[in-house]
C-alpha cells in the first residue's frame, strides 16, 4: 500500500482501505504525483473497486431512505384541474393561492429542479398552467402575474416559494411537509424531494 494517500484519491482509498485520517493531513507536495505514479492497470483496479464500493454503499442507503419513506410515505394526486390532493384522488386538498399553487404544479412537473436564475425560461409553461388553475381571471392579468413572478428583476418568485413553503408547514405533519417542500440554496436547483413515482397525474 502507498504510505500517502494523495488529495484526488483520498476518498477512493479511505472507502477501500480505512486509511488513518492522519495520513490525509500530510502536506499535499509529499504526495502529489502519487496517481501519476500509478500504471494504468492500477488506476483502472482502483476505479473500479471504487465504483463497486460505492454502489454498495448507495444501495445500502438507498435500502434506508427507502425504509424510511414507507413508514412516512407521501402521495399526491393531482387531478387535470391541478387540485392536489394527499394519500388519494378522494384525500385532504391542499390549498394554495393560485398563482402559488400554479408554482408548485410547475416543480412537481420538474423534478429534475429548477434554477432560480433560469426561471424566465418558465414562463410560457407557467401560464399555461395558471390558466388552467385560474380561468377567471383576465388573461392580460394572468400574463402580467406570471412575468412579475419570473422577472430576474423581481422577488416574486423567492417570495411565493416562501408562502408555499410555510403552507405545507402549517397544514402538514413535519415529515411530510419535509418531503413535498421545494428546497434547495441559492445557486443550486431548487425542487421538490419527492420521487416522481409517488405524484400521481390524472390522465
């Protein structure tokens, strides 16, 4: 075994080897060309041990959170007028204002998240479906609404996100709250945890 353990592989060897965490403090001009010193046959060894290892550990995880959400488990129902329902198509509605539950429609259409900064790219989606949730209203008001809520010059956004969120926390259990609230930092995308597998759309 090499007696230092280099800053690029340091997880890899940690993960194969238990590797003594003083040896990771070590100054990184001792171990530097570490890899480099490595045979191709031997990067190719590491990496796939590695990627073994990890798909163990990720299955293992998986196996937890996957225990833990049958025991909370959440779904939602949503019906072709976009009126969310929890546990079944018959269950308790969850209420919005519209232009927020518009907002939240259009993350549980995108689990894959949305980046704040990216959000103008929404707005044709948006109003459709606020058209759809809010057919009263005046489409020139409509179109007004959803190009305030994805202006990067406006806060709109940020500030529905926050009364959707405080919805779900006043009228949810806390764990399930958890899994239906749009999270994420700023810089990162935001969405909604929840596997798409558990929102059920009416066809």
């Amino acid at each position: 075994m090499v007696e230092y353990v280099g800053i690029e592989a340091q997880l890899v060897w940690k993960l194969l080897f238990q590797v003594d965490e003083g040896l990771l403090m070590e100054p990184v001009a001792d171990y530097a060309g570490m890899l480099e010193g490595m045979a191709a046959a031997e990067l190719l060894s590491l990496v796939r041990e590695a990627k073994r290892r990890l798909k163990e550990i990720g299955q293992e995880q998986d196996a937890a959170i996957s225990e833990v959400r049958n025991e909370r488990s959440v779904e939602l129902y949503v019906d072709r007028q976009y009126h969310i329902r929890l546990g079944s198509p018959q269950g308790q509605e969850i209420s919005f204002r519209p232009l927020v539950r518009s907002l939240f429609i259009l993350f549980l259409k995108h689990p894959e998240g949305i980046l704040l900064k990216e959000r103008i790219h929404f707005r044709e989606e948006l109003e459709e479906i606020y058209e759809v949730i809010a057919p009263h209203v005046d489409a020139q008001d409509r179109r007004r609404r959803v190009r305030r809520l994805t202006d990067s010059e406006e806060n709109a956004f940020s500030e529905n996100l926050s009364v959707l969120n405080a919805t779900l926390d006043r009228i949810l259990p806390l764990t399930q709250a958890q899994d239906v609230k749009v999270q994420g930092n700023n810089g990162h995308h935001r969405r909604v945890p929840l596997s798409p597998l558990q929102v059920h759309w009416e066809q």
